[in-house]
C-alpha cells in the first residue's frame, strides 16, 4: 500500500503490519500451543532440517499458508479449526511470519500473530526442540 504516490518499502511494511499484531514471546507461544492454540512452523525444509522442529508445530510451507489454513478453503488442514483459533506463526528470525500472519488475518483469522524473534527465539529461550 502506498502512502502519498510513493511506493512502500519492507521495513516500512513491516512495521505497519506489526501494529496489528499482538507478537508473543517464546514463552508465551509454547503457553498458546499447550493451551489448544496452534503453532506453524512456515520455515524452509533446509533450516528445519539444521536446527530441528518444535514439537507439535504444524509445518506448512510459507507458500500454501493461506490454503491451509483458510477454515473455509478446500485445501485446508484438519488443525484449521476455525477462524478463532488462536495462531502463532514461526519463521526463523520473526520477519516472514508477521507479513504471514497478517495475510492470515485478511483472511479472518483474528487471533493470528507470530512469534518475536522466530525459531531462533524459541530455541534461544531453551524450549522444546526435536533434532
């Protein structure tokens, strides 16, 4: 979206979308995923493979994130419950995963945010990880 005719960098992009977002902490997005809430893992199969995954993370691909978890959509994963399902989505370092979690939330998912810091957070804070 362009302000004033000019076009909109990244950073500033980022910046406006993540003032929509509620981001949550490593702490408090392992909380999320034991409470009924769902974690995606939106990393590339290259640094799931390196660093590991977060057990019981839904892995979807950055690409089919809106197909899978559309609760209306044909291709949608049996997790994508509804469009109140609260939903945290991890990139690696917590950029990817706000513009994906907005892009979730044009979709009617009002409880998606992401996790600040990304899977290096989460692994940093020395919560769960399968090799």
């Amino acid at each position: 979206m362009a302000v004033s005719g000019r076009p909109t960098g990244i950073d500033e992009l980022l910046e406006r979308v993540r003032l929509d977002l509620d981001r949550v902490t490593p702490h408090e997005a392992y909380e999320i995923g034991g409470s009924g809430g769902l974690l995606v893992d939106i990393r590339y199969a290259a640094l799931r493979e390196r660093d590991g995954l977060i057990p019981g993370a839904l892995v979807v691909e950055r690409n089919e994130l809106e197909w899978r978890l559309d609760p209306q959509g044909s291709h949608r994963a049996p997790e994508a419950t509804g469009h109140d399902l609260r939903t945290v989505v991890i990139c690696n370092e917590g950029y990817a995963s706000s513009l994906a979690a907005a892009s979730l939330r044009q979709l009617g998912l009002r409880y998606a945010t992401d996790l600040d810091g990304g899977f290096q957070a989460w692994r940093a804070a020395g919560l769960p990880v399968t090799v």
